[in-house]
C-alpha cells in the first residue's frame, strides 16, 4: 500500500472516531514522519480511548464485592518451618528456577528527578544509584547458591535509551547484556485532552504515554521474555519496582512457601504503620487475592482488628512478588482495568503551536499489577520486616525520600 493509499485508511477511521485534527500538522512533516505518524495511527485503539473517556466519571460498582481479609504468614514467625522453606527454596534457587524483573518504567513524577528514576543516587557514599544497588543485591545473593540470576528490566519509551546508555556507562554493574541482563520495553497508550482528543507532541507525533506496572504480564509475553525464561529453565518470576533500595529479590523463605503452599503466586507485606497509612493492602475480593487502596477502604475496615489486636486489613502491599511463568501467561491473557491520571502534557495545539501547560491537562491511562491477582485463585502474602526489606524513594522530601531511604539502607548494611 502506498502513502496516500495508507493516509486515506487512516482518514476514514479518525473521521469515525472523531479524532480528524489528528492529521492537522501532517503536511509539514518529513516524509519518514509522515509514515510514522500513519503507522502509529493505524495501531491506535481508538475504540478502547474513546470508551475510556466516555467512562472516565463513572465509579467502578463495586457493591456486589465481598472483602474479606486475606490469610498470612509472617515470616519471622514460622519456628522450625523457617529451615524447611529455605531448603526448599533454595534448591529451585541453585537449580536456576528464578528470574528477576525489575519494573522501571514509571515517570517518578513525585521525585522529580531528571532521567529515569533507577539512575538516582540516594546519596550513599558509594554515590550508588538504585540499579546498582539491586544488581548488588542479585549478583551477591547469586553468588550465595551458585548461580547467575537473569535480569529483566521493564522500560518505557520516555526512558528505555537513556536508561540503557546508563548500564552501558556503567558496564552493566558486571552483568553480561544479552547474558545476564535483558531490556524490555511496555506498552502505552494516547494522551487525551479534557475533551477526549488525542494529543500531538512536540515531535508531530501522537503522545503516547506508558500503559501503567500493570503492563508488565503482556510486555513480557509480546517482546518474547516469558519465551527467554522458558529456554534458561526460569520457573519462578521475581517482579518488583526499581525504588525499593532494599528489596530482597533473592528469598529461599518466600520462594520455598509458594512451592511449599502449591500456589502459583506469592507477595510480600510489611504491617501498615498506622490505620490511616496511605498504602493499599492485601484482602480478598469475593474470595480471590487482591488489594484494596487506602481511597477505598472505610475508616472502620480500616481500624478493625483480630482476636490478637493486629488490624484485620493490615499487610501492606510493598510491590514485591514472585509468580510462575503459567501465572503471567494467565494474568497477561486478561484487559486490565485502566486507572486515569490527569497530568501536565506539553503538547502541539491545532494551530501548530507548542503548549507547555503550567498545571494538569491531560489525561493518562495506567492498569495496576495487583489488579491481575483476582485472575489466581490463590495467592501467599508473607509478611516480612520492613527495616530489613523495605526502603522506597517515592517523594523529594519527607516520607519515603532519599533521605528515609537511606538511612534504612545504612542502618541494615551496618548490622
Ligand atoms: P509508581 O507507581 O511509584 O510510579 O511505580 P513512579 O513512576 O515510580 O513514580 P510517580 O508515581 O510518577 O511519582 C512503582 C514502580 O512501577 C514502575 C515504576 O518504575 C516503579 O518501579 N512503573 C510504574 C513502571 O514500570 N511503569 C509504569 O507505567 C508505572
């Protein structure tokens, strides 16, 4: 099909779905760009952006869930089961069963830092960044049983060059790529005005921004890790975020309690701080795993406790998980739900000209990893320590900063 051939298809379907001013800027672009512009067209699932903003305002019914609280364990409280899982654990460890994902694909918006937010410093005096210091923790926890643990690094189209210029800068922390260590990229999707028009960036192209952690199960599918995994003998899926300067990729307990319990997911929880902890939490939604957010939980839910006096909805959710390759499959076969963000976009307006918008004005549309856990039918939460394993860089000051995150981080190493 030529170039025009191709424009007019994509002419008819923007008419349809009201998108025309799409093309208003066409005509300046290069030729390349011009058939960029048109491939990425053709692509778009208009149907599923319109129908996400006709639906932006309604509430999700959720009246008919039963939430109940989820079963854990407490890892520090297993006795003489303690050994028994470890043994079990590390054997699938020493026998390669275990990949790690790194999902690194977020804007860290509230850190505000410039590039991607696994290349930030957290100010150790080693001057570290947050990569570094999870491949630390893989090569050395590796070494330990024997074995080269396989990284997968989750990015998103804003950061995947500057992030691997990074490793590259930094020889891959002594990983192999393409051995050791394996990018991957997530999907996105169109950013919308407040009147459900999609955005043109400042390149003549749509803006599209990444589809939310929510995207790890299909990325890995579609750019063929799960295939990968499968040739090394991978049986088992760490999957975490990239800001936890703590997180224990590595865990023959944790693992060894999945096998053990026969389930083909398990997640870690720390005991929320307080009732009004602004964190979700594990529960079950009409008798499937999942997590309900600190935005929809009732003060009562939220303050109510056991015989013990533990709160009954109190296992934090810390972004730390591991799964079969057949779970992911699972998990990856079925639509998120998408959660919307509204966001500052620079963008180019109908008449040609750039808008750098001073406060929000776009929309962005995310799905959520846990949002996936009703697809199992079981799932081990193991409630973990969370000085020893939990030390995220969320915000530029105050809670979960630089500076919390590292002082746990110099506490636990200085132990
Ligand atoms: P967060 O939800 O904390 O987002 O992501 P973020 O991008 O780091 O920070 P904010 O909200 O913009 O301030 C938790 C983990 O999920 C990854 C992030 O990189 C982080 O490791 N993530 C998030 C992705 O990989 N892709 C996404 O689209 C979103």
């Amino acid at each position: 099909m030529d170039i025009e051939e191709m424009k007019e298809e994509v002419e008819e379907k923007l008419k349809k779905y009201k998108q025309e001013h799409l093309l208003n800027g066409y005509e300046n672009l290069t030729d390349q760009k011009k058939i960029e512009l048109l491939k990425q067209l053709e692509s778009i699932d208009f149907e599923l952006i319109n129908s996400l903003y006709r639906n932006m305002d309604k509430e999700e019914k959720e009246n008919k869930v039963k939430i109940e609280p989820i079963e854990y364990m407490d890892k520090y409280n297993l006795k003489d089961k303690f050994k028994y899982y470890e043994q079990i654990g590390e054997k699938a460890i020493r026998q390669g069963k275990l990949a790690a994902v790194t999902m690194a694909g977020g804007q860290g918006t509230r850190l505000g830092h410039k590039g991607p937010k696994g290349t930030f410093d957290i100010g150790l005096d080693s001057h570290k960044s947050l990569f570094e210091l999870l491949c630390d923790s893989i090569k050395k926890e590796g070494d330990k049983y024997g074995v080269i643990i396989p990284w997968f690094i989750m990015t998103s189209e804003e950061n995947h060059d500057e992030t691997v210029k990074f490793f590259e800068e930094h020889k891959f922390f002594g990983y192999r790529k393409d051995i050791n260590i394996f990018f991957f990229n997530q999907g996105k999707l169109p950013m919308i005005d407040t009147e459900g028009k999609i955005l043109i960036g400042e390149d003549g192209l749509v803006k599209q921004a990444a589809d939310g952690h929510g995207g790890v199960y299909s990325a890995l599918q579609k750019n063929g890790m799960l295939e990968k995994m499968k040739q090394m003998g991978t049986e088992w899926i760490y999957i975490g975020g990239v800001d936890n300067c703590l997180a224990k990729i590595v865990d023959p307990v944790f693992m060894g309690i999945a096998i053990d319990k026969g389930v083909i997911g398990a997640s870690k929880s720390v005991v929320k701080a307080s009732p009004k902890e602004k964190v979700g939490v594990f529960c079950k939604k009409n008798g499937r795993p999942s997590i309900i957010e600190y935005t929809e939980i009732s003060d009562e839910m939220a303050e109510a406790t056991d015989e013990n006096g533990e709160l009954k909805y109190g296992e934090s959710n810390i972004l730390c998980h591991i799964f079969k390759i057949s779970a992911i499959e699972e998990m990856a076969k079925k639509p998120l739900p998408y959660h919307v963000a509204f966001k500052k976009a620079t963008y180019i307006d109908k008449d040609g000209n750039k808008i750098v918008p001073d406060s929000p004005n776009a929309y962005k549309f995310e799905a959520f990893l846990f949002d996936a856990f009703g697809e199992l039918d079981d799932m081990a939460v193991v409630r973990v320590r969370r000085e020893e394993e939990f030390a995220p860089v969320k915000n530029a000051e105050g809670t979960d900063s630089p500076e919390t995150a590292r002082e746990l981080y110099i506490k636990l190493h200085n132990k």
